[in-house]
C-alpha cells in the first residue's frame, strides 16, 4: 500500500521591536492542517513561537520570557540587527520564538516531508518568514515550500519576490487543494470541505506542543467595511462553524490538557456567532466547567448594550473584553463605517457594569495616527473611556494593503510603503507628520497607561467578587 504524504506545517518566527503572546496561535494554519489530515495527508506542526522550550531557554544568547496571567507571555527573544530603514527609532530588534539550532533540530525530528507550508502573519514581520524558510531550504533541500497567510496574500508580489518559497498561496482554499493534489499525487477525500469551510473539520489542536490556552474560533469575516481593517479584504464571505465540532474542541483541551483559558479569534464574534455562542456558553455551564473567556480581537460595541446578554457573558465567564471605539470625533466614526458613537458606548458601558463587569475586565481601542486625525482627538477619546471606567488602549495605526485607507496612506507618507512592508510597523508609524510626531504618538501612548493605572488603584472601581473569583 502507498504510504499517505507527509505536509509539515511551520508558524515562523516574529522579528520585531516588540512581541507578545497575547492568546496568538496560527489558528488559519491549524484549520488547514485538519483539512490535509482529513483529507488523507500526514501532518506535522512546528511552532516557531513556542515558549517554554527547554533547548531554547538554556542557551547563553537568549533573553527568557516569562509567564503571565491567563496563559498568555513574553515570548524568548534574541537580539538581532535593526534592518536600516527602521533604525532611525533606536531601539533594539529581536527574533522571538525558538532558538535557530532549536528550530533545525526540531525539523530533523520530523520525518522528511513532501511538502512544507509557512504561514504568515503581519507583513513587517516577513525577515523572520524569511529566515524560517531559509533554514528549512538548508536542512530539506529540494522539499517544496509554499507560503500562506496574511503576508502572502496582501504583499503577494514582494513574498514572490523575497521570502524565499517555491510557491506563494494567495487564492482559494479550492485553489490550495487543487495544487495539493497536483504536488501530491494524490485525490483528497474531502475537496467538499476545501470548497464550503462550514463543513471543514475543526483546526488541529492536538498539534499544539505544551498548550497553555485554547484559541476558538466561531466565525470567519465581517459586516463592517472599515476603511482602516484587513477583516473584509481577507475573508470575503462570512463562514460560521460549527458549536459542536467547537464545544468538542473546549472539551478536549479542557479535559486533556487541563485548559481553562480560551480566546476568540473572531473578528464580529457578536454578529456573525452571536447565537451559536449562547449555544456554546449553555453548554459550558452544563457541564459545570470552571473557565475564562477573553476576546482580544475588538467586540462590536453596538451589541453589548443588552444588559441580559451582557450577564449571560459575565456569568460564563468571560474576564477580558476588549471593545472597538476607535475614536470619540462625531464626524471621524460616520467617516469610518458608523461603527458605533459615543452614546452607544455609553449604553454598552452601563450594561456591561450593570452585569457585573468592572474596568479590571474591559479595555477599549483608540486608533491614534489615521490621516487627518489630531493628537488632541486620540487625547479627548482617552479621558473618555477613562470616565467610563474602562482601560483605554492605544492602537497605532498602520497601513494595510488592500484596506479603503491605503491608498491615502500611500499618498501622504514620506516612506516607501508600497515597496517595504517593513514600513507597515506601527512601531514605526509611517504616518508621521508635523501635526501629529512619533513623540505625540508616545505621549498619547503614555497617557493611556497612566489612565490604566489610575484605574487599577482605584478600590471603588474593582469591587466585583464574582470577577475576583474568576480570575484569581
């Protein structure tokens, strides 16, 4: 009998000024993963962000992350050159995640494979898609390596160009099973699936070395046309899965690997998953399960001012809400969608406190550097979420491809951001002005964490013991 072929999945290295763990698994790539294995492949899974490798932490050159509340953490990290058209910031670079030698070692334990597939992430973050794929050229020569993801798809032509892959995936799931089988040799016994992902097997978990949470996934998309988010470029028609494929998923991580944390990567996880959500938190409180939820993706403000839903969400658990406001300016929220305004927020605050929610569980989203946008405003939407006894998050923006916005950020920057994708870092914010400096930027920056401060000292804003228990 022919043996099955065998597809090694690799999530590749951050290289950054700043990296966090904050609830981030490759979700898109472990979905793909089930996909290969359900329909007939053998499948692998490296993670180059695993923390708490043990090859990587005893070595001389690297900086040890550390473990934070509810599963999250700094990643190790290990200094390297600032790539030059960044260096004017002067600050450090790092690659986060394993160890080279780890890495290599690691590829070696794997038997050969027919195929190796990177993803991608952020598209400044592509030296490190470059450095993983060229460590696996090294040890694998003449395995075909192909690049997906959130780079490969918005930067196609430059991943093409740079990162080093034989093949840059940019299409339909369709379009991949159809070069899977072409490379493979083989007829995939689930095409049905790769065509319609309502029907997709729930992503490979159980790849995950050590996992210290769960990351969930309801819904794939948007309503919203945001001028400044990637969600409507890169999923085009809204998919919702299913609350048993995912309750199973709660389950096994639960049950196996003692799980009590699990973030939803949904980007309207109250629109699109709205009902199969309740289905799901009913469930969890049937069986009796002791968890916490987070939603480090933006909820959509306009859905959390029912107070009843609001308890339902208090009462099953969830501990860390992040809310999508975006900005304070009347004009600025019509400009951009209509998202929400103030006295929605408002409404949304009230019910959430009514429930049971204090300011230790909701942070709230400001975009700070848009065109046209003033420090003044990204300011007067701070004191804002901050009288509403919410923690106020400063969000730099950075330029998508393909996003509404785009273009005039292409206009009005003095960088090459057609070119570099190095260019997109928020650190770097490319949108610099007169009006509106890096040093605004940071002071704003400043200002929000001096409010989240104010808040955590202040008693009269935490006493909640239902919250107290739950995130002890």
């Amino acid at each position: 009998m022919t043996r099955s072929p065998s597809v090694l999945l690799v999530n590749p290295w951050i290289t950054d000024f700043a990296a966090y763990d904050l609830w981030a698994k490759p979700l898109g790539l472990l979905l793909l993963g089930a996909l290969m294995r359900e329909g007939g492949c053998r499948v692998h899974f490296i993670d180059c962000l695993q923390r708490h490798d043990p090859d990587t932490q005893g070595r001389p050159d690297v900086l040890p992350g550390r473990d934070d509340d509810f599963g999250t953490g700094k990643y190790d990290k290990m200094p390297i050159p600032v790539p030059e058209i960044l260096a004017d910031l002067g600050r450090p670079f790092f690659r986060y995640g394993l160890h080279p030698e780890s890495f290599r070692k690691k590829l070696l334990e794997v038997p050969r494979p027919n195929l190796v597939c990177v993803t991608s992430h952020m598209t400044y973050w592509y030296p490190g898609v470059q450095e993983t794929i060229a460590h696996i050229r090294d040890v694998w020569p003449g395995v075909p390596i192909w690049l997906g993801g959130i780079y490969a798809r918005l930067c196609t032509q430059h991943a093409r160009k740079h990162s080093g892959a034989d093949r840059v995936m940019a299409g339909s799931l369709d379009q991949v099973a159809t070069a899977l089988e072409e490379t493979l040799g083989i007829s995939l016994t689930n095409r049905a699936a790769w065509h319609d992902l309502s029907r997709a097997p729930a992503p490979a978990l159980d790849l995950i070395p050590s996992p210290t949470y769960g990351p969930l996934v309801l819904s794939l998309g948007c309503p919203y046309r945001c001028p400044y988010c990637a969600s409507s470029v890169l999923h085009k028609d809204p998919v919702t899965f299913s609350v048993q494929s995912l309750w199973a998923q709660v389950q096994s991580l639960h049950e196996q690997a003692g799980i009590r944390d699990f973030a939803f990567y949904d980007d309207a996880l109250l629109y699109n998953g709205k009902a199969a959500l309740k289905h799901l938190v009913h469930k969890v409180q049937q069986a009796g399960y002791s968890l916490r939820f987070h939603t480090p993706n933006a909820l959509h403000v306009r859905a959390l001012t029912d107070q009843g839903w609001c308890r339902l969400l208090f009462e099953a658990g969830f501990v860390t809400l992040r809310l999508g406001l975006e900005t304070t300016h009347v004009e600025r929220q019509r400009q951009w969608g209509g998202k929400t305004d103030l006295g929605t927020f408002e409404r949304a605050m009230e019910a959430l406190q009514n429930a049971g929610f204090s300011s230790r569980h909701i942070g709230v989203y400001l975009l700070a550097g848009v065109p046209e946008q003033t420090p003044e405003e990204v300011a007067e939407g701070i004191e804002v979420v901050f009288k509403a006894k919410a923690q106020p998050f400063v969000a730099e923006f950075s330029p998508i491809p393909g996003t509404a916005l785009w273009p005039e950020a292409v206009k009005n920057s003095a960088f090459p951001l057609e070119d570099e994708p190095l260019t997109h870092n928020n650190s770097f914010f490319a949108l610099r002005r007169a009006d509106f400096s890096l040093e605004d930027l940071m002071t704003l920056k400043k200002l929000a964490r001096e409010a989240r401060r104010a808040l955590a000292f202040d008693p009269s804003m935490c006493e909640n013991t239902v919250g107290k228990s739950q995130t002890a």
